[in-house]
C-alpha cells in the first residue's frame, strides 16, 4: 500500500516537474518515461464524449516569429497497391500528416483553422457525416483553407461488429454528407476505434477505394489528460512519416496544438496531407522535391 502511495507521489512529482520543465522552455517538453501502446487498435468501444471549452487554459506567448510550414506542391493522388492499411509511410524526409477526428465542432474547430492556418499547416479531418449535416458550413471552411477531408462515418459506431450493409450505409451517408457540404468526397476511411476487420478493410478498400487509414502517434487525447500532456506525448513520438491522431471535438486538444505545432515545426517536420503522404510510398524523389523547397 505505501509502496503504491509513493509510487503515485512520485508520478505526481514527475508530472509537477514536466509542466515547471515545460513553463521554463516555454514549450510543452518531452515525456520520456511513459511509453505509450504503440498502434493499438483504438480506445474501446465508448464514444468520445463532448467536452466543454477549458477556459483557463492561455497558449503560451510565442517568443519571436510564428514558424510556418513551407510552401510545398506535392501530389495527392496516390495509388492503391497491395497494402491497405497504414499508420505511417515511409519516406525520404521528415514529411508527416496529423489528422483530427470527431469534428467538425462549433467551438474548436474553427479556433483550430486559426492555428493551422497561421502556420500554414494542411491537416487531415476525418469527420463524422452527422456533424457535417450539423455544420456543414464549417467543412466547407476546411475544405476552401487546403486541408484533406476523410471518412470517419456518419455516427460514429464501431464498424466492426456492423454486417456488409450496415458499414455501406454509414459510409455511403458520410460521403453524402460531405458531397452535399463540399463538393467533394472523401478519399480515406478512418473507421471509428480504429475498428475494422481484415475482411472488412478489404471489400471497402475494393469497393470505396479508401485506404484504412490508423495512426503512428496516439497522445491518448480524449482522456483529456491536460494540454501539456497531449502536446509532450506528440512530440516525443512523431517521427518521419507518422500519421499523428488527435480529436477537434475536445477542447484540450486544440488548447494543445500552439505549443505543438510550433514544436514539430521546430524539429523540423513538414506536414503534408494524409494523401500527399500516401502519394510519397516508394517515391524516391520527395528528398530531391524537398531540397528544392526554399527554407521559411
Ligand atoms: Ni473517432
């Protein structure tokens, strides 16, 4: 029992630590001593529930410029070859795409785009179709600033224990959703909790053409373990190619995302869309397309 207790003294102590640590060096630090599961497939099987705005929470101020994302015209039109599934690609330079999910969300997503947009980041939303037929004009935002919109399906449940036309109905309607929002129709399936049979992912790849698209990089955000938390554990575990999962439905996330961005950018990653990193598999040209991108 005393062992327990001082066990969990010291985990407080070292989390009291991490954010003086992270006050200090005016960005969130890193996180060494957790080590996180590395794709496990999702978080259960509850769903993410709305959160409400933490108020008290204030970005840290920037000192000096904003760094941006560099100008970059890659291609997204990749090709479907014999995998389907991804939660990283590898490639040639320290390209990575962080996608948001749950969205769009009148309270988080748009701050969101502010950020994204400062930075000129392209990211990925994998929406849920519902909350686009809720806010289909914040979608219609997310498309006309440059970022890539995927399925998450229309109401969220996990697809897995769905039969065939179940899953054809929540996908069909998500596309709908976003077709009638946008314009234009998803290319990629997140599929909720990450949970989709092997069976499953390949009719729906055969089918949607989507890739099942997972994550290298879970902060494990929609626990809301805090921003400096969300921000530490991303930054302590992207590396070139991952595909980083975050939530625009809870506002701790977005809180996160100043100290993180800012941070990726820092260690020199560029973020590329979840197609555009597709595009880059087997391609051994992005570092020579990279070296000619002028530094921001
Ligand atoms: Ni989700």
């Amino acid at each position: 029992m005393r062992t327990a207790i001082n066990r969990q003294m010291k985990r407080y102590a070292s989390a009291l630590g991490l954010v003086l640590l992270s006050a200090t060096l005016g960005s969130c630090g890193s996180e060494k001593s957790r080590s996180l599961p590395p794709t496990a497939a999702g978080y259960g099987t509850s769903a993410p529930v709305k959160t409400t705005n933490n108020a008290s929470y204030r970005t840290p101020a920037l000192s000096g410029p904003m760094r941006r994302n560099p100008d970059m015209t890659l291609r997204s039109d990749f090709t479907n070859g014999p995998a389907i599934s991804f939660s990283r690609v590898p490639v040639a330079d320290k390209y990575i795409a962080i996608t948001f999910d749950d969205g769009p969300n009148p309270n988080n997503t748009p701050r969101l785009l502010d950020m994204l947009r400062a930075r000129n980041i392209k990211a990925t939303f994998y929406v849920v179709g519902s909350n686009v037929d809720l806010y289909p004009q914040i979608v219609r935002r997310t498309v006309a600033e440059g970022h890539e919109i995927g399925s998450h399906s229309y109401t969220h449940r996990l697809l897995s224990k769905m039969s065939d036309p179940e899953i054809r109905n929540e996908l069909n309607r998500c596309r709908d959703a976003i077709g009638r929002a946008t314009g234009i129709q998803p290319r990629t399936l997140r599929p909720p909790y990450g949970g989709l049979l092997q069976r499953q992912r390949e009719w729906v790849n055969a089918e949607y053409g989507y890739p099942i698209i997972l994550w290298a990089v879970d902060p494990l955000d929609w626990k809301r373990p805090g921003p400096s938390v969300v921000c530490s554990r991303i930054l302590s575990h992207t590396t070139a190619g991952s595909i980083i999962l975050a939530h625009d439905l809870h506002s701790q996330t977005v809180d996160a995302m100043p100290a993180t961005l800012d941070g990726l950018l820092q260690r020199g990653f560029k973020f590329v869309t979840v197609s555009q990193l597709l595009a880059m598999k087997g391609d051994t040209s992005t570092a020579q397309a990279t070296a000619a991108t002028p530094a921001p």
